[in-house]
C-alpha cells in the first residue's frame, strides 16, 4: 500500500496529494507496468479519506493516461517509458523548482488553517454511520440545488449565527468557492448589464475568476468604511464584490452606516446587487460576530457567500449561495439543468457534522486555538516596537503589518526570503493598480498553521534579519 505522507505544509488539496504522489512514483518506476494499484475504497480506507478524494485522484490519472481502468478487474499502470525517457530532465528541473519555492523555515500564509486540528475522529464517525445505514438512496443524483436537509442545516446555522434571513429554497450548494464564482457569473451575465465593482485591494481569485470568463470588471478603492460609495456610483457598474464583515485582505470591518448606504445603491436600480462574500466570518476575537449584509436587506438585492474551507477544511470543497427571489427565479427558469457537484455521501455527512452539534463544538475549539495564536504573534511582534503598525487584529486568520523601515515592499520580502521566512505582500492583492505613495512596506501574517513556538522564532529571526546591516 502507498506511503503517503499528508503534510501540514501542503496546501493542496488532499486528492491532489494523492495524484501527485502516484503519478511520480509511476514517472520514476516504482510502479511498474500493468501493476494493479488498490482499489478506491481500499486505498481510502487505508489513508483515511473519503472515497470520493481517491476517485478524485484516480480520475485525473486515468484522464492523463498514467492508469487505466479495466472492467470488473481494477485499475492499472499504463507504459509510459517514452515519456519518462524524453522529459525526465524537464521533470526534474521543474520538480526542484518547486520544490526550492516552497520550502520555508517559516511560512506565514494568510491563506492557510490549522488542519492539524481537524476532526478527524468525528469525521470517521460520521462517514461510518453514513455508510452503514444502507442508504441507497445517497449513490444517486440528489437535488440539483442540494440535498434538502443539507440546505436546511445551513439555514438553520446562517439564522442563527450569521442572521441570516432567507428559505432552504434558496441555497445553491456548490463544490467551493470557485465553482459558484463561475456559476453566478453566468446568472449575472443573464441579466440587462453585468458590470462587477471589486474592493481594491480584493481577493484576487474572484477576480481573476470573473476576468477569466469575460466579465466588465471595474476596481473601487477603499477608505476605513470599506468600499468608497461615490466611486461606485461614478463606476456605473451595477454588482459589487465586497466582503463586509472582514474585508479581505485589509480586515476592515463595513460600519452599519456604509452598509446602509451601499444597500440604498443597490435599491436605487432594478438590476443592481450586492455580492457578499463571508469568508471567515465565523472567527472574531474582540466583541460580538459581526451581523451578515443580507440581514438587513429587504428588498432581495444580496446574495450571499458562505464556505466550509475556512472552518473545516479546504479538501472538503463544499460552499454555498443564497440568491435573493428574482435571482432563484432566474436559475430555475434559465439554468435548472445544472446538477449538484457535491456528493451526496458528502452532504450527508456535513448535516449530521452540523445537526448533532460537531460543527459549533469545533469553531468553539478553533475560535479559541487560533485566538492563542493571534495573542501570540500580536505579543511576538512587540519586538520591532513603534517600528510597524498592525490592522485587521481582531478577526479572521491573518494580520496587516506594516514595516516603518526605509526600503520596499520586496526588499523586505527578499529579506525574508534569504532568511527562510514566507512573507505575502500587499501588493499582490491590489487589482490593476498599486498606489505606493499610500502604503509603506506591508505584508500579510498568517498563524493559522504555525505552532506558538514557530511563531515566536520565526517573528524573531524576522527582527534579527531585518536589522542586519
């Protein structure tokens, strides 16, 4: 059976992991041709993962050509010598590339959780007692929008923690973020105009999603409200990309006054709405969570984003829309032909994760653990005293340093980077501009998926390679 060795360092998805390891090891000859790999449920089973990361995997390599799938017998490695023999050199080079990238003592990635936490135990459970309730029924296509009793969980855990108000009618469940970016691309495209106002700086892969699928895309810039109301009047775009209760990256917390104000925008025209994104909402360390945008629209101009990669895992790939009435409306009538891209044994499992309550104790777990982190590194950072400033301190899993110092962004990047620190510069998340003038060196710290002590070290040989002379 394969040695395959997850690593918490590792932010690719679990099947992919998988993927890449069987396909190296096909690439350099351990396995053999017409060596007969375990089965799906075998090799799930054997690693600790649902069935569906190993079709997932095995899906890819059969696609590609490195395995092949023979009936009522398995699957098993096809001859690929010649291939080895002319790119073996590329392979190499490329491999060590990346290999040199992204090895780091220290990596503060805003992007990264604590998966080292994970469930697991809970998960095991949960996907036994789904399995052994001999229900049939989850081996067939479901509900396009979603398994309903999925969908009414979410409701449920939206209302009540999120003050959410809407009908299981209207989530859309969705195989992650990116999937339902591309979905409600095309509903948007369907209405009169379809022009997208983005916070600047912005999460780049919505971005880069909706420029990828030929959307009229314009860039707001920012003030300590968040997104700035009169540029987004002068932008006549008619949606708006924000993400209110933690702008991301800068952290900013959308005041009710700007909330009003952007949803007497959106009132104001009949195909105006305001797309929001709650991606880590579930994690604020200073008061009470902040109440959902959509709680206080009353006339259908919201639609919200939610994910389980943040509070769960990435891997799980499992997120969702609520579209206002007209929007469903719309869906149903012009794109009821999509299916759901979640599996159903997945939905299930993820209900009971939320119904009996494992769901709440884990935030519960993790809202502690990642506000010990984040009291760690606030008290690490004391160290360069007045000589940074620090945003976005009491939410989310990351913090906006900025560097008094008298050299650049990527001087203080290339500092670190010599030095064996990951560091995430913001200027990576403006869109089409970076106004320099305004920010001096400025980074993102992510801890989510660092030790307290790696967190100390690393903020330390920071100091000690920053000062340097």
């Amino acid at each position: 059976m394969f040695t395959i060795h997850f690593s918490s360092q590792n932010k690719s998805p679990l099947y992919e992991q998988i993927y890449t390891y069987i396909k190296e090891e096909i690439r350099i000859g351990s396995l053999a041709y017409q060596e007969k790999l375990p089965s799906t449920r075998n090799l799930a089973t054997y690693l600790q993962v649902s069935r569906n990361t190993v079709d997932m995997a095995y899906a890819q390599l059969v696609s590609e050509g490195y395995i092949e799938s023979k009936n009522k017998s398995g699957y098993y490695v096809c001859q690929i010598n010649e291939m080895v023999n002319v790119s073996t050199k590329k392979s190499i080079s490329t491999n060590h590339s990346a290999v040199v990238k992204s090895h780091y003592q220290y990596d503060f990635s805003p992007f990264s959780i604590d998966i080292n936490n994970f469930p697991l135990n809970t998960w095991r459970k949960l996907s036994k007692e789904c399995l052994n309730n001999s229900n049939n029924d989850l081996f067939l296509l479901g509900p396009k929008q979603g398994d309903l009793a999925f969908r009414e969980a979410i409701q449920r855990y939206l209302h009540e923690s999120r003050g959410v108000q809407c009908e299981k009618e209207q989530i859309i469940i969705g195989a992650g973020a990116d999937y339902l970016l591309q979905l409600l691309t095309q509903l948007m495209q369907s209405l009169s105009q379809c022009k997208i106002a983005m916070e600047n700086p912005t999460y780049t892969q919505a971005y880069r999603i909706f420029r990828g699928l030929g959307v009229n895309t314009c860039c707001i810039p920012l003030d300590q409200a968040g997104m700035e109301i009169d540029s987004l009047i002068r932008s006549e775009a008619n949606i708006a990309y924000v993400t209110p209760s933690h702008q991301y990256p800068l952290g900013i917390i959308m005041p009710i006054k700007r909330r009003q104000a952007l949803l007497q925008w959106a009132n104001e025209a009949e195909d105006r709405y305001i797309i929001e994104d709650d991606h880590d909402s579930e994690f604020r360390y200073k008061g009470k969570p902040i109440p959902a945008l959509q709680g206080l629209d009353q006339n259908g101009k919201v639609i919200y984003m939610g994910t389980f990669s943040r509070a769960i895992a990435p891997a799980i790939r499992v997120g969702y829309l609520v579209l206002p009435p007209t929007l469903l409306k719309l869906y149903q009538s012009r794109y009821n032909y999509y299916t759901s891209t979640v599996s159903r044994i997945d939905q299930s499992i993820l209900t009971s994760f939320i119904n009996d309550g494992y769901f709440e104790r884990h935030l519960n777990k993790m809202r502690k653990r990642y506000k010990g982190k984040h009291d760690v590194l606030i008290q690490a950072l004391k160290i360069f005293r007045n000589k940074i400033s620090i945003k976005g301190e009491h939410a989310g899993l990351h913090l906006v340093v900025t560097f008094h110092y008298p050299f650049t962004e990527e001087e203080l990047i290339q500092k670190a980077k010599n030095a064996s620190i990951k560091l995430y510069g913001l200027k990576d998340f403006f869109i089409t501009f970076y106004p320099i003038d305004a920010y001096e060196p400025t980074v993102l710290l992510g801890y989510a998926n660092l030790t307290d002590e790696e967190i100390v070290q690393g903020v330390q040989l920071l100091y000690d390679t920053i000062k340097m002379k």
